[in-house]
C-alpha cells in the first residue's frame, strides 16, 4: 500500500508540475502565407518549395545562388547580383489589406534586398535602402501611396552576422524586430497596406512586376546568406517571434510536449519499472 501511494503522489506530482516545463508557445500557422525553409530537401533544380502548403513556390533566376549551410538547416547564398533572385509564383496582390508580418535570418555584409512587392505599391524590405542614405539599418516601407511611408530600425545589421529580422503592421503600429526584440516601432500612418496596382514579389531584389516574373526595380540585390523566410497576414506576437528568433528547426511544431526524458509517459514507465 506504501508504495501505490508513493507512485500515486509522484504522478500527481508530474501532472502538477508538467505545465510549467513547457518555456516557448509554438507558432500559430493562421494567416501563413508563405514558408521558404530554404533546405535543400525543398530546393527541386530552380524551384523553392513553399512549405506552407499554399503553392506559392519560387523560380530561382541566375546561375549564381547556392545552398549553403544555414542558421536553421540549409540557407541560399546570394551573390548580390541583379541577375539573380526568386520570383514568387502565384501569390499576387491587387486589393489592400490590414495585416502583414515578415520573418526571416539574414546575414548580410551590406546592403540589401530582401523581399519586395513594390514599395510605391505594396511594401518593401531590406537591409539598407537606396533613399534615405541609410546602408545598415533594417529598412520597412508599407504602402498606401502617396506618400510612400518609408521607416528604419535601430539597429545596423549589415555585419555579416546572423540577425532574426521581424517587421510587422497591424493597422495601428508598425515594429520591427532584431534577434527576439524590439527594435522600433512607430505609429501606423494607414489602417491598410496597398495603393490597387497588382503586384507580383520577388524575394532579394525590388519588384515592379506586375504579371509573374516581370519588371525587377530596384536592382540592388541582397547580397548574403537567407533562411527561414516566412510571411503572415496578421501580426506575429512578441511570444512567436521570440520563438522564431530562437531557430527552431520547424517553427510550427506541438511544444506543450516536454523533451523525451521528461515526458510524462516515460516518466511513468521509468516509476513503474523501478516500484
């Protein structure tokens, strides 16, 4: 009876004790538009699987990006080149819209493209930007033009460092992220990104496009290693973004599950064993 008992109070014990393991909540996949992971497994000849499962795959253009180890698996090297870039198959946009959050690791000895659906258009984001002077700093434009709403981080990132960059529009405020924390933010000066012009994006170069794989603008190229680029139409909170900024191999994976060693089922089989 004195040992039932013990076992009793020693799983009462894990049960009570179990929710506090748990240190980082996962990543919500609502509103994910696009997931580039940039591993190899999803890299097929000059196509970048979208790992978000929603088709908007990437055309690799130019001969001159490679697959390098990265911050989380495998990233893309880019050579800084006008020539070389990703076109975003499918996701095009035309009407405005409320909400856009932006994820990615770069490491970035200068300036640079990271993505872009036109900024007199839609938004644009870099490392460094070609108006303002400004060749380090996390540059965000979010659109709803005129006039074009540039805005600058704190922080200079072009060190060729590995930094987690966030920018994120809610409608109210815009923020940007180095690394986990806040690094600005600013009022909104429009409840909506978009001016109406359609817009396809491209990922390390400026867009102009408005079909698939049309005009680039500007051509200054990124210029570095990218990983882990994910977008979300809806703000990321502080919570997700710490967790992503702390390199996840699969930012959306279950995490109320504590690590094998401490699980409660094995626990359980480990008591049992020695009762």
């Amino acid at each position: 009876m004195k040992t039932i008992h013990t076992f009793r109070l020693l799983m009462l014990g894990l049960i009570l004790i179990g929710p506090v393991l748990v240190v980082n909540a996962q990543v919500s996949e609502d509103e994910l538009i696009m997931y580039y992971s940039f591993n190899q497994d999803t890299i097929n000849g000059t196509e970048v699987v979208d790992v978000s499962g929603n088709g908007n795959d990437g055309l690799i253009k130019g001969n001159d990006i490679t697959s390098v180890s990265g911050m989380v698996g495998e990233a893309l090297e880019f050579p800084g080149a006008a020539t070389d870039y990703i076109s975003v198959r499918e996701h095009m946009y035309v009407d405005p819209f409320p909400a856009l959050s932006i994820a990615v690791w770069v490491k970035a000895p200068g300036r640079g493209m990271i993505s872009s659906w036109d900024r007199s258009e839609f938004f644009r984001f870099a490392v460094g930007d070609d108006v303002g002077g400004n060749n380090g700093t996390t540059f965000v434009a979010f659109d709803h033009c005129c006039p074009v709403h540039d805005w600058y981080g704190e922080t200079d990132v072009a060190d060729d460092e590995w930094h987690h960059l966030v920018a994120v529009f809610d409608g109210e405020e815009k923020r940007i992220y180095i690394d986990g924390e806040l690094d600005a933010s600013t009022d909104a000066t429009t409840e909506m990104i978009g001016a109406g012009q359609s817009r396809f994006g491209f990922i390390g170069i400026g867009s102009e496009a408005a079909a698939f794989d049309a005009a680039t603008g500007p051509t200054w190229a990124f210029v570095g290693l990218m990983d882990e680029y994910l977008m979300f139409h809806r703000p990321l909170s502080d919570d997700e973004i710490s967790h992503l900024a702390s390199g996840p191999s699969d930012p959306f994976a279950d995490l109320t599950a504590v690590d094998p060693n401490g699980k409660l089922s094995t626990t359980w089989g480990n008591i049992k064993a020695t009762k």
